[in-house]
C-alpha cells in the first residue's frame, strides 16, 4: 500500500485507492490554520484516514471542515464518522445536499456498500464562492456534468494554483445525474483557472500547468 504523501506547501494527499482503501477516492488534505479535507472516501476507511494524518504530523482534532465535492459514495463514506466522532463542517454544493443528507443517488449499491446519511452544515448555492478559514481563502467554483452540485476548489499558495477539481475523468453518466453539455462548459472553466497543480479525484498529480491543462482538455475532448 501506498504512503500519504506531501503534494505541495500546506497540502496532503492522505487517502485513495492504494493509500487508505482500495474503493476510496483520492482524499486531499489542506492546512489552512485548521485543516480542511476534500471529500472522505468511501466509508471504510476512518481510522485509516486519521493514521494517515498523524503521518503528516498533523492532528484529526484539528480538522475543521470536509468540502464535499460531489455526493458519490467513494467521495461521501466516512462523512457521518468525521461529523459524528471530531464535529467538523460539512460543505457542499446544494444541488448535492438532498443525496448527502437523504442517500439517495450515491451509488453505494455499486460498491456493495452502505450509506450513512449526513448533515450538511453549508450548502453552496453561488457559481463561484471563498471559504475563508484561519490563514487561507479556498476558492469554490460550481462544475456541474459530473453531478448536477460538482464542485471544485483551488488555492494559490506561493505563486502556486492548485485545484482540486476531483472527478475531472468522469464518468460522464446520465444515470448517475451527468449532464454533457454542463461537463464541457465546466472542464473549459477549469482549464481557464491556468492551475499549476492538478489534484485529480483518482489518479492523482498532474504538474506543471501545460500538463494540467492537457490533461483536462483531453476529457473535454472526448465528450
């Protein structure tokens, strides 16, 4: 199994399938004088999660919020277990909330999982909001296609842009409440943010800017 692992200044990746559990998305940790994590994984993970931190040298105590970037249940799990054990914020799209707080749509039954449904303590309702926490400011930006509350987020650290655009690989499944004209608009949104650092939703870093943005590009291609 893979090791949690420092990305760039203040941000961690600290779980995903060879990381914490092999169902889980990839989960991002950011330190923000208070840390902030990108999604949760798909549930069977928590303790993991927390180990993975402690490896960072940071502390689960600390973790103020869970930025939810959409409500699949890789990405959703363990929200109730971070809510209910360290009392931290959840944040999402509110196009997502409803399938975040009631379970349904979440496609835990493809994983053969359960679902525990949450509280969503901030529901976005803006294309584009700050998240303003102790020492920075997390741009949120609304990406419909994916699912009809896709979110991303980005921060500038150091003359850095990262983004955390999460499932930027899809899939683009109308079943699963994709939308493929939404997604192309969305992917061109991102490729205009010019980040210098990918935090993809599966398979992981995508650096320097060029090769971000030929990354991203080659699924606005495709669909």
């Amino acid at each position: 199994m893979g090791k949690p692992r420092r990305i760039e200044k203040d941000v961690y990746m600290v779980g995903g399938a060879d990381i914490s559990h092999p169902d889980d998305c990839a989960v991002y940790l950011i330190d923000a004088g208070g840390l902030v994590l990108i999604d949760c994984g798909a549930g069977l993970s928590f303790a993991q999660l927390l180990d993975n931190i402690r490896v960072m040298n940071l502390s689960p105590e600390n973790i103020k919020a869970v930025l939810v970037t959409h409500a699949h249940i890789d990405h959703i799990g363990s929200l109730k277990q971070f809510k209910d054990e360290l009392g931290v914020q959840v944040i999402c799209h509110e196009l997502d909330a409803d399938n975040i707080e009631q379970g349904f749509g979440v496609g835990a039954e493809l994983y053969g999982l359960d679902y525990a449904p949450c509280p969503v303590d901030v529901k976005i309702k803006d294309e584009e909001t700050v998240l303003q926490f102790a020492e920075k400011d997390l741009k949120v930006i609304h990406i419909p296609g994916h699912t009809p509350g896709s979110i991303a987020a980005y921060i500038d650290v150091d003359d850095k842009r990262i983004l955390f655009g999460q499932d930027v690989h899809g899939p683009y499944l109308p079943q699963w409440g994709a939308n493929l004209e939404d997604a192309r608009i969305s992917l061109q949104k991102l490729i205009d943010l010019k980040a210098d650092t990918l935090c993809e939703g599966h398979f992981g870093i995508y650096r320097p800017g060029e090769t971000v943005r030929k990354y991203i590009k080659g699924y606005l291609n495709s669909i």
